[in-house]
C-alpha cells in the first residue's frame, strides 16, 4: 500500500514565458504500512490531505504525462494503470486543448485526435476519479486556463477534490492572476503548480521558492515540448539558482525521452518528467498502447536502479 505526501507547490514563470514552455509535475508514492496509513488518516484527517500528497521518495522519480482522449480515454485509463505498475509515481492527465501553443507536435496531434473525440476537462477529471479508485499513485490535472475558466474556478477545484486528485498545473496562468484559483485550491488542500523557466531573474526564482511548497517545478530549456538528444547546461543551471532559494525537491523536465536523460537527471534533480516520448509512444503503437508505454516506462525508470 502506497500513500501520498508533500503540499500545495506554486511554480511559475511570466505570462509570455508560459506560452513558450510547458512544465510537467506530478506526484510521488510514499510507501507505508496499510495500518500505518490508516492509522494517520483517521487522526489527522484534514492535515494528512496536506502532508499526503507530494513526496520524491525515490531519485530520480519519474513523473509521466499523457494526453486524455488519445486514442480514447478507456484506453487512457488502461495507460495510465499500466504506466504506474510499471514504476511511474506520477501521472499528469493533460486535458486537450485547440491552440496548445507551449506544445511541440507530437502532443499537438494528440490533442487534436482527444478533441476530436470530444474530450473535455469534465471527462478527464472523471477519469481521474476512477484511476483513484485504483491507484495511489500521483495525480495532476495539465491544463490551460481556458478549459478551467469555462467550467468555473470553484467548480473545477471541488470536481478536482472530489476525484481524488491531487492538484493542477495551468500552464498559462501566471502567479500574479492567480488569486482566486489559489484561493480555492488551497481551501481543498489542492497542489497549485506554476513553471519556472532558465530565463526566470533570481527575483523571480526567489518568489517562486517563497511561493512554492512541496516541490519547485524547473523548465530545462526554452522553446515547446519534445524529445531532445541531450539535457541543455540550462537544466543543471537553473536548479543550481532555485536551490539558493529553497530546500524543497526539485523536478525537471522538458525534452527528457532516453534512460541515460533520466538517469543523469537524478545527478542534480529529484525527479524527472516525461512527456513527448510517452505520448509518441501511445501514437506509435495503436492497439498496444498500453503495453507499449509499459515496457518503455519500464526501461527509463530502470537506468535509476
């Protein structure tokens, strides 16, 4: 039995920032006896919520995203179980969006085929909830703000607590409009998670550590998302400048696809985020989707071992 531990974290970088880069964040198991986890539940109730949500037990630890709706989201479903029994201690369940300008094309097209069928962020909050039912593993909502404001700052964080989720990353929302989605996500205990970037100044770098809990999410490089042959010096970089400001964990990601990527991560980074390479996988292998993404989580977390 697995449980979840760390709180709320606010990472971000400026508006313009976030249109040109895309952070992946997410949640890692902490391992505790069933009783031992019942036991601290049942007397802290409301301060467990908080302590048992964000936790790097493992480094690096692997933080996976994948676009909902594609192919279809039973199949979503069935990738993200698989992913997570094969070691993924974080799931982010990205919510398609039309005009997803801080992604390359690799989740571009995967958003547009989730749209295609419909997708919306109701679903994939719903399928979070069902994914709960099975699994302890972290779980974030990736989305941008338009979706979010359709349905309802409120709205969205009760839906999100309701499932069990354990909070969101709204790529496009700078920390300074932030207020009232804040608001309503720390009243449910709920991960608030901002980007930061290697164009961020040690100002802004300080705000985000002051700002942030549970952990501080690093952008390796500028541009959109997509696999890379090698980490960019920016990544080292950047988590050297956040470490000045904080003692929190650290997770890096953008570009990251090979199991010598990650591994090197842990050199420097508490964890890795993997994002393009899993959902090109999902795109490569119709009809194997789910072993597919298994046996390739299954290589990359290996590298750590």
């Amino acid at each position: 039995m697995v449980g979840r531990s760390g709180q709320p974290c606010e990472v971000e970088a400026s508006l313009e920032v976030q249109r040109t880069y895309v952070g992946r964040v997410g949640i890692l198991r902490l391992r505790m006896s069933c009783a031992s986890r019942s036991t601290y539940f049942a007397q802290n109730d409301k301060v467990s919520r908080r302590l048992m949500t964000i936790n790097f037990n493992q480094k690096p630890s692997l933080v996976a995203y994948v676009t909902c709706g594609d192919p279809d989201l039973a199949t979503t479903k069935d990738i993200v179980l698989a992913a997570i029994a094969a070691g993924a201690g974080v799931i982010e369940l990205g919510v398609p969006f039309s005009d997803p300008l801080a992604d390359g094309p690799v989740i571009q097209r995967a958003s547009q085929r989730a749209l295609h069928r419909g997708t919306t962020l109701e679903q994939v909050i719903k399928l979070a909830k069902e994914i709960r039912q099975r699994s302890q593993a972290g779980l974030i909502i990736f989305s941008y703000l338009n979706p979010v404001l359709r349905m309802g700052v409120a709205n969205f964080a009760s839906a999100a607590q309701d499932a069990g989720l354990d909070g969101a990353l709204i790529t496009d929302l700078p920390v300074e409009e932030a207020g009232s989605y804040l608001d309503e996500m720390r009243k449910r205990d709920l991960s608030t998670i901002f980007l930061a970037a290697p164009t961020s100044t040690d100002a802004r770098l300080k705000r985000i550590a002051e700002a942030s809990s549970g952990f501080v999410y690093a952008v390796s490089r500028t541009g959109v998302t997509g696999a890379r042959q090698q980490l960019p010096e920016d990544a080292q970089k950047l988590v050297k400048r956040i470490r000045k400001y904080t003692k929190l964990p650290v997770a890096i990601g953008f570009g990251i696809s090979t199991a010598e990527q990650f591994a090197s991560v842990g050199q420097f980074a508490d964890a890795a985020v993997v994002g393009s390479a899993i959902v090109e996988t999902i795109e490569r292998n119709p009809g194997r989707e789910a072993h597919s993404v298994a046996e390739f989580v299954r290589s990359i977390v290996a590298s750590s071992w």
